[in-house]
C-alpha cells in the first residue's frame, strides 16, 4: 500500500561527477560526503543493514548520521536510513530489526544463543510483525533487559546449557529450535494465545518421526497427548494416530487432549502444507465468521445489470480521485475529467510525460476499464475468484503501463510479483518473505474461489492481498479493485474508500494484520455499504 519504504543502498552513481582532489585543493562538502558514501557502500554489500560504529572512521559515521544516511540504535550500533526518513519514522528500524538482533548476539554471545520455542515457532509459521520484546536464551546470559528504539527489546535468559544441535537451526541469521522441537518444548497456553501460529507449524510438519523422537526420549506423555490432539484436530489423523500406536508400543498411557478446542476449525488435510499456506489458509477461517456477523446480508445478484454498470461509470470520478488520494498521488478532478475524455497526451505535452500524477491518474482510468469488464462477468454469474485470479495481473500493467510508456520506470516493472523486500511505512506489520509471495498469492486466490461468502472475499480478500503485498507497488489500488468486484459478487455497490477516511482504513488494517482481529476492518466496510 501507500506506505512503502526502500532503505537506500549506496549506487556507484551516487559519485557520479566527483573528482579526484587537485594537489592543495580542499575537497567540496559534496565530494566529502561522496568519500562517507564509497565507505558505506563497501559495508553494505550483500544486502547488510546493520553495522558497528568501528566499522567507520569517527569522520564518515559522524557525516553519514548528519545526513540521514545512517541511524544509531544503540551505542556503538548503527543501521542504514534514508535521508528522506521523517523524525519518528520507526521504519528503518523495523526494516533492520531481525540483523540486528542476529548480529548484535553473535558479537555477544558466539554461537552460545538460541530463540526462545514461542519466538521460533512464530518465526516458522511466517508471522511476520515485530515482536516488542525478542527473549534469548544463552548460558551467557544475565537475565538483563536491552533497551531498543520505538518500544522493542531483547531480554537475556540465562541457561545452564545449549540445546542438543539436533533441535536448532538457523534461519536468516537467527538461531531457531527446529518446528519438531519447539513443538514439543511449547506450553498449553501458546496454543491458546497464538492458534493460528501453531496450527500452521503442526500442518507443515512432514510426518510423526521428528515430533516423536523428542516426545520418546524425554518420556513426556503429556505433551504426545497435547500433539495428537492437535494433529488430530487439523484433520493429520494419520500422524496423530502413528504418535498415539508408537506411544502404546513403548509402555506409555497417554491421554489425548485437543489443545484447539473451541477455535475455528482449519483442516487442511493429511498431507504437510507449506507454512505460508496454512497461514492464509487459518487466518481465513478463524476471522471469516466474525465478518459475517457485522456484515449486512447480501442482495444478490442486480437484475437491473445495465443499471448496475452504468452506477459504476458514474462513480469512477469519485472513486479515482479518493483512491489515487490515499497512494498520495495530488489528484485533481479537472485531472481526471482530462484522462476520461482522453485530452491526456503524453506524446505532445511534456507536462504529461512527466508527471508523476498524470500517469498515475491514467493508469487507474485503464485499470478502471479492465475492472468494469470484469464485472460484467462476475454479475453474469461467473466465479468472481475464479476470474480475478488471472485479471488481476492486467490490473497491474495497465496500472503502471503509462509509467513504462513515459520511460519513468523500466519495462521489467511489468513483469509481475515482487522479487525483494517491502516495508509499510511505521507499521509493525512486515509483509511476507518476497520468497514465498507466489505461494501466498495463490492461497489467496484459492480461497476466494471456494468461499460461498461475497461478504467474506470482499473483507478477507482485500486485507490479504495488502497482507501478502504481492508487488513492488500498486497493492493498495488493486486491493480496493479486488474488493469491489467481490462485492459485486454479491450484488452490494461499488465502494469508495475517502481519502478523508485513510487514518481509520489504515489502522484498521494494521490491526487485522498485527492482533489478528479483523472485525474492527470489516465493521469500517460494512458501515460504507
């Protein structure tokens, strides 16, 4: 959405134009700060964002904090920023928190640290929010408390010894017990607090071996009986079964418990899932019937399906505006009246081709036409998930098409889902590794496909396409896009989302992707239609 943020990473061109210093010449302040920026780049190779201030003669660090391009987070500790970063703006910290937190305890504690079994099973179930407080364990440790920029922490617990190497791994930089072992390790109480973290973590484990193993050795009964009921619970019968006949064969009388019950029930099957789909796939189902129950009822299909279409077209100026307003494009309607009477022309004025708004402001009125199509289709009785799944990679294109035709940005633009990391400005929320976006993407679309709702896909659809963040830009239009041709599915009007409204849609947003509690966005949607 809106709230994207790239931290910058030093380019040779950034030098461009300075020169080699003349004998008795002072250097310019320029060509000062172009020195501070050759010693950066050099640090920042290999995507590093996180650096020790000895890293830097006191000259350059001093330079490089002055002009934004570096951030102190603790002593002797410093990330990367963007001069462009507003006072307050927790982003870069946030973008660098997880190589923070790796290197700053490996430069403590050696190889001797590991995160605790609730953190690691988060971080293998793919929730992706800044925790506040990140607990270490390391017998190194003095149960001390490290202080971190906007609010976050790290607590040292002291261990008396490392964990067998069997139950780590590392991942990214951060020592993590393995899903099998922190499965095991986990409290009755995680699986209260953080359902949908351990359904997905118990739906991606391959089979019974590993969590078995553990359970064996240490002959704890009351935790195979937690896991069977668990297993058992998401629909892995098989595996809950092998636990329960592997238990009997070694003596042992187990209980079995289901530590999810009373909770929506996710049963993906028997067959392991990857984490980032069992994560949409729990999140749909945990939240879909708390947007039915704020949501008016569905007034089905129009019958009047010109009256319908041609309501659209009346609000495509509204809806333009409001919507192009909240990216932060300065949208005007004199703008958007010249775009839709097609008085935009980028091949005979120069102010066209060159503005940022002007093509913005194209983009959506061709997206718009696309979307207009679709819904032709969709009242027609189409399935809407069916055909947004493969449309809405046109809504892109046609989105930025203006952009590449202007050569504002480069062709490979157009090429499809992100290949790298995206931050939302301020926000806790970190949208998924750009590794398994693909997965992500198509859970999504799956479930809109199976979801009988209308209500349902327009909330839940609209929230995790921002969720996932599928592209390098344009997520926040294409999310309205997308929710208001589900909720033509179910023949509610289109909907325009004011711009005087983006604190309340943001927060509302941010809340369903950080507490898990959608209710507050889909009370913001249900008020609107």
């Amino acid at each position: 959405m809106i709230r994207h943020y790239r931290l910058v990473s030093v380019r040779p061109q950034d030098f461009a134009g300075v020169t080699q210093n003349r004998r008795f010449k002072l250097a310019t302040p320029n060509e000062r700060l172009a020195a501070s920026l050759a010693a950066l780049r050099k640090l920042q190779k290999g995507g590093r964002r996180v650096f020790q201030s000895q890293e830097l003669s006191r000259v350059h660090r001093e330079r490089l904090l002055q002009n934004g391009f570096l951030q102190e987070v603790l002593k002797g500790w410093l990330i990367s920023s963007s001069p462009g970063s507003r006072d307050g703006d927790s982003t870069p910290w946030y973008a660098s928190f997880w190589e923070f937190c790796a290197r700053y305890c490996g430069e403590r504690f050696g190889s001797e640290w590991w995160l605790s079994p609730e953190q690691s099973l988060l971080i293998h179930a793919e929730n992706t929010v800044i925790p506040a407080q990140v607990i270490i364990h390391t017998p190194k440790g003095a149960n001390n408390k490290v202080a971190l920029p906007f609010g976050t922490s790290l607590y040292d617990l002291k261990q008396p010894q490392m964990p067998p190497p069997a139950d780590l791994v590392t991942r990214e930089g951060l020592r993590l017990f393995s899903p099998a072992a922190a499965l095991v390790k986990a409290s009755e109480t995680l699986f209260r607090t953080n359902p949908i973290e351990m359904e997905v973590v118990i739906a991606s484990v391959p089979d019974a071996s590993e969590v078995l193993r553990r359970i064996l050795d240490g002959g704890r009964s009351v935790v195979a009986g937690r896991m069977i009921g668990a297993f058992r619970h998401i629909g892995r019968s098989e595996v809950a079964g092998e636990i329960a006949a592997t238990m009997k064969a070694a003596g042992y009388d187990v209980r079995e418990s289901d530590p999810f019950a009373g909770q929506p029930e996710f049963a993906p099957g028997n067959a392991p899932i990857a984490p980032i789909v069992g994560r949409i796939g729990a999140m749909w189902e945990a939240m879909r019937g708390k947007v039915l129950e704020v949501f008016p009822e569905a007034p089905g299909l129009p019958r009047g399906k010109k009256a319908y279409m041609r309501f659209i077209d009346e609000v495509y100026r509204s809806d333009a505006y409001h919507s192009l307003s909240i990216e932060g494009y300065n949208v005007s309607d004199e703008l958007i009246e010249r775009v839709r009477a097609g008085n935009w022309n980028p091949d005979h004025h120069d102010a066209d081709r060159q503005s940022r708004d002007a093509l913005a402001a194209r983009g959506y009125w061709q997206a718009f036409q696309i979307v207009k199509g679709n819904i032709a289709g969709i009242i027609g009785g189409a399935n809407a998930g069916r055909l947004v799944r493969t449309a809405h990679r046109e809504w892109y294109r046609e989105l930025f098409q203006p952009c590449v035709s202007a050569g504002l940005i480069a062709p490979s633009a157009l090429a499809g889902y992100r290949n790298d990391a995206v931050y939302l400005r301020t926000s806790r929320y970190v949208p998924p590794r750009w590794e398994v976006v693909r997965e992500a993407t198509q859970a999504v679309f799956d479930l809109l496909e199976r979801e009988p709702e209308a209500a349902v896909r327009a909330v839940l659809g609209h929230w995790l396409f921002g969720y996932v963040h599928p592209y390098p830009d344009g997520n926040g239009r294409m999310a309205r896009f997308l929710m208001n041709t589900m909720l033509a599915s179910g023949g509610y009007r289109w909907m325009v989302i004011k711009v005087e409204d983006r604190a309340a849609y943001l927060a509302a947003l941010d809340r369903a992707s950080i507490d898990m509690d959608v209710v507050p966005f889909a009370r913001f949607i249900a008020d609107r239609v």
